[in-house]
C-alpha cells in the first residue's frame, strides 16, 4: 500500500500547557511525526506556553526530552529532530494575567491558519479565551482545541459552551474527544456506509444486540484524587462510550461532512432512554493481595464513586426498536481491551440440527489492542466428521491486510490536530452533542448518588462484577471474551 500523505498548510499552533502531561506525551510527539511524515510544513510554528520561567532554547530542549522519551529511537531521526525543533518557540503566559499577551501577538504571524490548544485546566479556558481577544491574537479565522472534561454535569457544560461561545463562533471550537481519532472508529464509518453488505442487516430485523467495552487493565494510580470527583460514568461513558455508540447506531448522513454527521449523532444520543436502575452495575476494584485497590487510591474511604459501569441501554426509534445496546468500562479489567460488537440474529432455521448449537455471525471493531476488523462467519469445520459447524474470523486487521505502512497509521492525536489545522470538524464534537449527552447522563448519576448505592466490589485483573455477567445472562446472552 502506498502511503499518500497531503501536506496541510502552514500553520501557527499555540499549546496552552505546553509543559504539561498531555503536551508531552501526545501532543508534540504527535506533531514531531506528522513532520516526519511530511505533512506538516516546516514553516509552521509551535508555541508553548505557561506560566514556567523559560526561554525559547529551554523549551526546545524540553520538547526534544519529551520526543525522547515518548518516541521509540528509531521513529526519531536526529536530523529531523533538529528541524522539528527550529519549528518550536514559547511564551511565558500566565492565563489569569497579563503579561506575555503582547509578545506571544508579535509572534503569530498573518496570512496563515492561526490555532490555540487549550491543554489546561477548563477552569482557564475562560479567561485564555478573553485574553485572546483582548489581545488581538484571536481572528475570525482562528480555532481553538479543548480537551476533555467538558463539564461535569449539563449545568457545567453549558456554563462552559457560553464561555466559549461568547469569544469564538461553533464553528471556530474543537472539542477533542480521542476516540473519534481512531482508525477503526472512522472506519467504521466507511464499512457502514461505503458497503451494501452491511447496511440492509444493520437493524432490529438483524441484529440481535450491540456490545460496546472499553476495558483498561490500569488503575487509578496518581490520579485518585481527581477520578473519584468523576468516576467511570463521567470519565468515559458520557465521552467516549457515548460517541461510539453514535457512529454504531446513527442513520446514514446525507454527506460525510461535519454538521450532517453530527446531527445524526445527536439524533441518536435524543433517542436514548431512560435507564432503568437494575440495568445499570457499578462497581469498585479491589486488590487485597497489594493493597492498592479503588478505596486505598482514593481520599476517601467510604467512596461511591464507580470505576466499573455496565449497562443496558435502548435507542427508541424505527431501527433500533427492541434491539439492546451492552456498555461495558473499567479500570483493573482483565486486559486492555475495547471493542465494539455488533451480534447479529440466528439464522431462522436451522438445516443442519439441533446438535450443531448456536451460531452467529458477529462484526467486532476493535480499537485496541491491534486496531482492526473481524467478521465472524459460520464456515464447515474443515475434514471428516460430517458436517460440524465452526463461527471463524475473516481477520480485517489492518497491518497484516494493507500491509506494513498500515501499521504506521497516525495515532489520534495526531489526526484530529491535522483536522483541526484543515479546518474539518467532522471528528470533534459540537456543543449541542455534549450537552445532549449530559442531560441523558446527569439523572442516572443523581439517582445512584441520591440513593447512596455503593459500587460492587471486583477483583483486580476480573472482568467486573459477577452481576455485570447477569445483565446478559438473564436474556440468554453473554459478554464476549475480553482478550488479553
Ligand atoms: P498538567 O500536566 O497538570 O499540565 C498543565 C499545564 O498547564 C502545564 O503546562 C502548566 O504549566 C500549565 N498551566 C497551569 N496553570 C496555568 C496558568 N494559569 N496559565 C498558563 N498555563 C498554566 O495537565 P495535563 O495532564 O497536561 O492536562 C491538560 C488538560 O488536558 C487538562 O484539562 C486535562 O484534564 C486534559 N486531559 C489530559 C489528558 C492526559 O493524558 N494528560 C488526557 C485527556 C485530557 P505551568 O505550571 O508552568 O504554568
């Protein structure tokens, strides 16, 4: 397969945190290889800012520290390094003051795309965005990027939808949720809607549910603190899980582009119903072997804060009428595993008898590890012994089928910044979807906070509580292996 990468065109990139975690780990590595891969030009500048007392050649050796220890050796050729780094400049900025505004305005240059990374605290995402145009660095033409959390609630999200509004147009925001970034994800896209195989069976007639699991074998480690203020909900279904779900069960949009695809994601986030609490299991990982499970972690030792969630959820409309959607997130799981599967029906009857058990045809998409595709198909278990039926894989994963370079897909990060200099916001999200997916989020976590029900407890390295497994059971289903 021959890889054909279209430079983007020249930019100015402001990283607000660019000394932080996620400037470090994702952001600049991820910008370092698009450079290597030729698409971005190496006129565009790079500018950190934050409040830390440095100059331009500290920060680049930071950047070059970062790109070290976050990229193998062999994906940083020095001389590429060195080139990177003439790109990357800083700004000492403190958000909530005023100096630095006017040096970091002489800095931008006119003429080309002009984009501010909000990699900071939301609760500075405010003042940033006043100062911005206070300062005359924000244009008409200029974008900003925001990272999750957006909100913790739909009072919050709103509160910061208007912030932001108040300074910049819908159209100038990227919300980033990474997991719109994935190669699978948006090759999910592309399997629904640039086949005719898979669209006439993608509907209650056919399908005979949907499992979405985004497992994690880690803990909370370091970040106790702030995930027992969030908890699994928050931090991954109302984000992540949800927008999975979208691209599952949204209707073909008229167009790939950014406002048709994502009404008919919120379409698809107003159809959800309400969830009934017995279809919703909570729980909390122990570890008594370490002594390191979900309470130790944690500040406070009577926690109720989730760090396991499954669920049962129905989308109310004409195709998904009846059909259940499984929801599975956790921490300490098994293995780090997410996948989507979407099961379909057993074939109407049966020629081959009662003996040969259930088969089922299953699509899974997987996102990690090894992004790629399956379709499981019911073959004859090749040789003698009659006709015995066997449900085999016709493996879609990616490196082995498209070859090598496939392997080198960009990784999130570094797609959706390339989308954003683009200026294309089909994979980010739009104000209306976050605050849609809070107001289906925010009464199923007042229910269990008003009850004071406590997560159920699981061990580290399970796959959750043993009543996650009877959410299915009960209706003769069960949750697909998660592989390690
Ligand atoms: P972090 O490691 O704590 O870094 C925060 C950055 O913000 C630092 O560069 C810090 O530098 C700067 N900063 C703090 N206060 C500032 C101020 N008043 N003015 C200007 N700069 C200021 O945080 P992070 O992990 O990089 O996360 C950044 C944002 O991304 C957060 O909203 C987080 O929730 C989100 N996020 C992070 C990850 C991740 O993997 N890390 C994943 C998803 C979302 P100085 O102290 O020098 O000012």
């Amino acid at each position: 397969m021959v890889s054909r990468v279209i430079p983007v065109d020249d930019f100015d990139l402001v990283i607000f945190g660019g000394t932080g975690d996620l400037a470090r780990r994702k952001i600049l590595p991820g910008l370092f290889r698009r450079f290597h891969a030729g698409q971005m030009p190496s006129t565009s500048r790079i500018i950190g800012a934050a409040r830390s007392e440095m100059d331009q050649a500290t920060y680049q050796k930071e950047v070059a520290g970062a790109l070290e220890e976050f990229l193998p050796k062999d994906a940083r050729p020095k001389d590429q390094i060195d080139a990177f780094l003439d790109c990357i400049d800083y700004v000492k900025i403190d958000a909530m003051g005023e100096g630095g505004w006017s040096e970091l305005s002489s800095k931008l240059r006119s003429g080309v795309v002009r984009a501010f990374y909000f990699s900071v605290a939301p609760s500075l995402f405010g003042p940033l965005a006043e100062r911005l145009h206070g300062h005359s660095c924000a244009g008409p033409k200029c974008r900003i990027v925001v990272e999750k959390p957006f909100g913790r609630d739909l009072e919050s999200a709103k509160a910061l939808n208007k912030t932001l509004r108040d300074h910049f147009d819908e159209g100038q925001i990227y919300r980033i949720d990474h997991y719109l970034g994935k190669e699978t994800v948006q090759n999910l896209m592309a399997v629904r809607f640039g086949n005719v195989l898979f669209e006439p069976l993608w509907n209650a007639q056919y399908v005979d549910h949907v499992q979405i699991t985004v497992s994690e074998s880690v803990g909370v480690e370091g970040r106790g603190a702030y995930y027992d203020k969030s908890g699994a909900m928050r931090d991954m279904v109302q984000n992540h899980l949800m927008q999975l779900l979208c691209l599952t069960a949204m209707e073909p949009p008229s167009r790939f582009d950014p406002d048709a695809v994502r009404d008919e994601k919120l379409k698809v986030i107003r159809a959800l119903d309400p969830v009934d609490p017995a279809d919703i299991v909570r729980g909390q990982y122990t570890d008594p072997k370490k002594g390191r499970g979900y309470l130790e972690q944690v500040e406070d030792p009577d926690s109720i804060t989730e760090s396991f969630i499954a669920m049962k959820l129905s989308v109310s409309n004409w195709r998904w009428a009846g059909v259940p959607f499984y929801l599975r997130t956790g921490k300490r799981m098994k293995a780090r595993y997410s996948e989507i599967a979407v099961v379909f029906k057993d074939a109407p009857h049966s020629i081959f008898g009662q003996d040969q058990g259930r088969h089922r045809n299953v699509l899974t998409i997987r996102l990690q590890p090894n992004e790629g595709m399956d379709l499981f198909v019911t073959i004859k278990e090749p040789g003698p012994g009659g006709m015995r039926l066997v449900d085999l894989p016709l493996d879609m994963t990616f490196a082995d089928a498209l070859g090598p370079e496939a392997a080198d897909v960009p990784d999130a990060y570094e797609r959706l910044i390339m989308d954003v200099i683009r200026g294309n916001q089909t994979l980010f999200m739009r104000g209306d979807e976050v605050e849609a997916a809070w107001a289906w989020t925010d009464p199923l976590i007042e229910g269990w906070t008003e009850r004071r029900e406590k997560p159920l407890p699981y061990e580290t390295g399970s796959t959750g509580p043993e009543e996650a497994a009877m959410l299915l059971h009960r209706t003769g289903r069960r949750w697909r292996e998660i592989r390690p």
